[in-house]
C-alpha cells in the first residue's frame, strides 16, 4: 500500500498536488500501478498525457489537479518505486542466512528472479528506469534506482575481502562495480523474457565471477 510519509514528501517538493494527497489510498495506488505498467511499456516519450488518462480512467483535468506535468507523474511512480525496492533489499538482507559471499549473490539472483518478489510490471520497469530512462529526453534528479541493489553487492563483496573469499589485488570498490555490471546484465535477460534461470544456470553464472573462465 502506498506511504503516505512519501506523498506528504512529494507534495512538499510539489511533485503532486495536496489535492492527490487527498485522494483515497486505493486510487493512488492504482495511479502508481498505472504508472508502472504505462512507463515500462511505452517508455518516456512514448506515453503521452492523453494516453495515461485513457488507460487510468481519470479526465484531462484531473491529471492535472494531481500532477503538474508527465514529468512530475514520473517522479511520482521513481520515488515510489525506489522505496520498495529500498525495502525488498532490506527484507533480504534480514532474512538472508548464506554466510559465503558467492552463496549470497545465488541468493540474490534466485530473489529477484522469482516470480513472488518482484511482480511482471516491476520487473519491466526496471529495465526502464535502470536503462531506457537515461538514454530519454528527460532527467529527474536524486534518483538512483540501482544503488540498493549496489550497495548490497558492495557489502558482500567488501565481506568477501575481508574473509579471503575474494581477491584484495584490486580494490573491492572496483570488483563490486564489475560484479554489479554483470548481475544487472543477467537480470536484463531473465526480466525481458519474464522467465527464472535454471540452478545450474545460476550456479555458471557464479562460478564463472568466483572462478574465471581459464581452462
């Protein structure tokens, strides 16, 4: 259900409006979802204003009692976005038991690839906003929507240095960013085909990290 710390947030810094803040929680998070759904679908340039008020059912003149413009509406759906992911990472990390950091980033993979955590439309749109939104004519700023998921890595491969899982010969700053790099590559993979990797998949993928791929 949508926070509403988050909307009171936004309508300080005038993202939406007081009068979207009134709105029941059901229809803002349906907008949110609508939002979701529409951005991942048709991108940025894509979605003109007339279309998410044909998919979402609301008139010309109450999008723009709740948004000031699409660009706000984006914001809006980024933010909220963020907050889940911020909290599925934090929910992980709670429950994660591996204790090798090789089994941590199985872990991951299997997470987010599984069709109970994150949903179609939120495997979609974060495609979009990890990589279609910045090659968009639009920028909105402060928003980082792969850093919990960096961060996380960027623990687990500093751990793994510190324990003599993973090679210290280069900065374990610079071995997260790689190891990132490829994680996100492969969740570009599964999330476009809305499909889980096989274990033996997951287990070549990180055998090749861990390992390298010299004979």
């Amino acid at each position: 259900m949508i926070d509403e710390n988050i909307i009171n947030e936004l309508v300080n810094r005038k993202v939406v409006s007081d009068t979207f803040r009134r709105l029941n929680p059901q229809k803002k998070e349906k907008l949110y979802q609508a939002g979701l759904l529409l951005f991942g679908k048709y991108g940025y340039d894509g979605l003109s204003v007339d279309k998410f008020c044909f998919q979402t059912k609301i008139s010309k003149g109450s999008f723009f009692q709740y948004f000031p413009t699409k660009t706000h509406v984006l914001e809006f759906v980024l933010l909220l976005f963020d907050s889940r992911l911020a909290a599925f990472i934090e929910d992980f990390k709670r429950t994660e038991t591996s204790i090798l950091a090789r089994d941590k980033l199985k872990d991951l993979i299997r997470a987010l690839t599984s069709r109970g955590k994150l949903n179609v439309t939120e495997k979609v749109f974060y495609l979009f906003a990890t990589n279609a939104l910045y090659h968009s004519a639009v920028t909105v700023e402060g928003i980082n929507i792969p850093r919990h998921l960096n961060n996380y890595i960027n623990e687990v491969v500093v751990r793994g240095a510190e324990t003599g899982e993973i090679r210290k010969d280069y900065a374990p700053t610079e071995t997260a960013a790689i190891v990132a790099s490829a994680l996100n590559a492969i969740l570009i993979h599964y999330f476009l085909r809305n499909v889980q990797p096989d274990e033996s998949r997951v287990q070549s993928f990180i055998s090749i990290l861990f390992d390298g791929i010299k004979a």
